[in-house]
C-alpha cells in the first residue's frame, strides 16, 4: 500500500509542474471548444451577414439533428438572399455563353 500512495504524492513544486501543465491544458481544451460555436456565429455573420445565435442552433438541433440545423441554415441563407432582390447577369457573361454556343 505504501507504493501505491506514494505515487500519487507530490513532494516537491517540481513534482507538481506536470500536473498543473497537464490542468491547464485541459483548461484551454475546455474553453476553446466551449467558444467553438460562438467564433462560427460571428464568422457566419461577417462572411453572410445572417445572425446565427447558438441558443438557435442548440434548439433546432434537440428538435430535429443534424439535418434540421441544415435545412435552417439553409432556410436562412435563402431569406438573406430574397432580402437583396434578384440577381442581375451581367451582359458579358451572356457574350460569353453566345460566343461558346457558336463554336
């Protein structure tokens, strides 16, 4: 029994660095896969300019999985692009289609 405990005690702050290291790198582990989603929200709304709160995405996805979180993702997509109106072709991409058309 005395092997056993004397194992698992520190003597020493050199003996304690390990341990500590080791809880602090959980920590980080903890805290960046805690944030993970937040980070994808504000990304999602710089890139896309749809406000993405992760309370939604937790809901949608307890409602229905993962394909649920797509179609809303989706679903929100297509309303941000209603937002702006149709999209103009530009007359050059028409040229384009003609001149390949032709040959």
């Amino acid at each position: 029994m005395t092997i056993a405990s004397s194992l698992f005690r520190i003597s020493s702050l050199a003996a304690a660095m390990p341990l500590a290291f080791a809880l602090l790198l959980l920590a980080i582990l903890i805290i960046s896969f805690r944030s993970r989603a937040v980070v994808f929200c504000q990304y999602l709304h710089t890139m896309t300019g749809i406000r993405l709160r992760v309370s939604d995405v937790r809901r949608v996805y307890k409602e229905g999985g993962p394909d649920a979180v797509r179609s809303y993702f989706l679903d929100l997509i297509i309303r941000e692009d209603l937002k702006h109106g149709p999209l103009e072709i530009p007359s050059a991409h028409e040229q384009v289609v003609e001149k390949v058309a032709s040959e």
